[in-house]
C-alpha cells in the first residue's frame, strides 16, 4: 500500500496545564521518554492527535530554543466540531500523540514588522515577536479581541514590550472595532507584515496592506469559500502502482484515495493545516487550500488533497 511522505509522530505527555483567558489553556508537552522533541521555527504547529480520527492543529507559542517541551494554547470552541473541547479535557499526565511539527507560516527576513492578531491568533504570533526583538529589529504588534478577559498572554506581552509601546492591545469592547486601515500606514512601509485571526480579520490586513504595498503573510483559521467554482471530475494516478482513480465532481481527492486505502496523513480536512500536502509528478493543481505561497502553488509540484482539485483531466501523485 503506497504511503504518503513520512510525518513525524510522537508520544507526549502534559507537564503543565495553565487557564490563560476566557475559554483558553495553554498545555506544556513533553515527550514521554523524555528526549528532545523536533526543533521548530516561529509559526509553526503540529497536530494534536487525541483519538482515531479527531485530530487538531494547534500553533507552537513557547520557546523553539527549548527542545525539551512544546507549548500551545487552545480556545474551547462551543459551535466547533469537538475537537476543542476534548483537547480541554486533558490534564497533567494525561498521555497523548502529535505530529509534526510544520511551518507554512515562516517568519522571513524584514527590516522591520507589524504583527496583528485576533483572539486565539496570537499563538504564532508570540515567537515571531520573541525572534523580531532578540534580533534588535524594529516590531509591533497589534492585537484584538472581545474583551482583556478572553485574550490570553497579555502579560507576557507587557513583558516583552518592556514599556517600549510596541504592544497595543485592541479589544472591543473598550475601543469599538478596530479600523485596520487606520492601523497600517504609509509610515509602514518597508515592514513586513504578518496576521492570524479569523477571516474578517485577514481581508481587511491583506487589503490594507495591498493599498499601501506592504508584504503580508496571514494565516487563517478556516479556508475561504469560493461560490462561483463548478467541481467538474478529473483523474488521479498513483505513480507507484499506475493505478487510476476517477475523481467524482461530487468527491474530494481525500475520499478517494482513503477509499483507495492509500495512507495520506489528514487533519482539519479543510485546507488550513498542510498535512495532507502529497508531491505531484504531473498535471495542474487547482489549489484551494490557504497554505500554499504563491510560489509554491505555481510549481505544480504539490497539492492538498483534502480541498485541492485538478485543472488538468489528469494529475499525477507520487503515491
């Protein structure tokens, strides 16, 4: 049975569990035989692998100089589809799986930064703040939500501002919603920017940010929706078997290759998370995930099959 590319599992236990907001904990890892765990860059995440297929990404927000532990902070989500909640649910030597890490939202070199945050989307954001300021480079952060009381890490945010003003914390209900157009300025230019948050959040970033022509990274919580496609079916080939897949206008890649018993790692199934990233050997990927750079997804050389389709009548996977 073909397997898709290797994903790095591994054993942990909670070492510390700490309620941070309204909603919100932040849980300490530790690899139960307690040997390092894989090095990481700021904003990535693993996937946190509670039971057969419940499986959750949350963002790394500790310190990626400490190979002993992992750190990550996780919102209850009451409407979700229950992952949240079980991930709550775990407590100090409770024993579970993650994968991973990945990084599909890497900090790159800047001269300077503005980083926005909304909610729970500071997670990334806070080791991008940490390497931004240990390299002496000039940053700020602007971060939202619905009140102090469900935004978590404020201290430790004062404390990396260290009364600079660098820091400027937005919530709603004492300032109204915020104005991102007000927020990023020509003043910014020549800095890079980076946000996470919900999707309302993004657009108004990417689209203040474009007016003025700044580089913007975001990461996004949910995929975007685009009404206007019609799904039309295309094949896939397994190079390895030179099996042929037809791909219904109604199926996701996703379901045929499970259906296929082809081992493809998955997680949100929605186009945020990359785990489900499988190399392509021939065809056009019509991409429709929010992971991929624009670089990436113009060299056809990778897709998402859990959201991804084909433009060609045939794609080819290296499966």
């Amino acid at each position: 049975m073909p397997i898709a590319p290797t994903t790095f599992v591994h054993e942990v236990s909670v070492i510390a569990r700490t309620h941070l907001a309204d909603d919100v904990v932040e849980l300490v890892l530790r690899s139960t035989n307690q040997t390092p765990l894989p090095q990481w860059e700021p904003g990535a995440h693993i996937d946190l692998v509670m039971e057969p297929g419940l499986v959750r990404q949350y963002s790394l927000c500790g310190d990626p100089t400490n190979p002993l532990t992992y750190r990550i902070a996780i919102r209850r989500e009451h409407d979700g589809r229950g992952g949240s909640v079980r991930a709550h649910q775990l407590n100090v030597d409770d024993v579970t799986t993650i994968r991973g890490p990945r990084n599909h939202f890497s900090l790159y070199d800047s001269s300077a930064y503005v980083f926005v945050a909304g909610g729970i989307g500071i997670t990334p954001i806070i080791p991008m703040i940490r390497r931004a300021d240990a390299n002496r480079l000039p940053w700020r952060l602007h971060y939202m939500g619905r009140s102090r009381s469900s935004m978590p890490y404020l201290s430790e945010l004062a404390e990396l501002d260290r009364g600079r003003g660098n820091v400027h914390i937005l919530p709603s209900s004492e300032f109204g919603r915020a104005r991102i157009e007000h927020l990023l300025t020509p003043t910014d230019v020549g800095s890079t920017v980076y946000s996470c948050g919900p999707g309302t959040l993004l657009h108004a970033v990417e689209d203040a940010s474009k007016m003025i022509g700044l580089s913007c990274y975001t990461e996004r919580f949910t995929a975007q929706v685009n009404d206007d496609v019609v799904d039309v079916p295309f094949v896939t080939r397994l190079a390895a078997s030179g099996i042929d897949l037809l791909v219904p206008a109604d199926r996701t890649l996703l379901d045929i290759l499970i259906d296929a018993d082809i081992d493809v790692s998955t997680s949100c199934e929605e186009g945020t998370c990359g785990s489900c990233e499988v190399p392509v050997i021939d065809g056009v990927p019509d991409h429709r995930d929010t992971v991929l750079t624009a670089e990436e997804r113009a060299s056809c050389d990778r897709i998402l099959v859990c959201v991804s389709r084909s433009r060609t009548p045939m794609i080819v996977l290296d499966l």
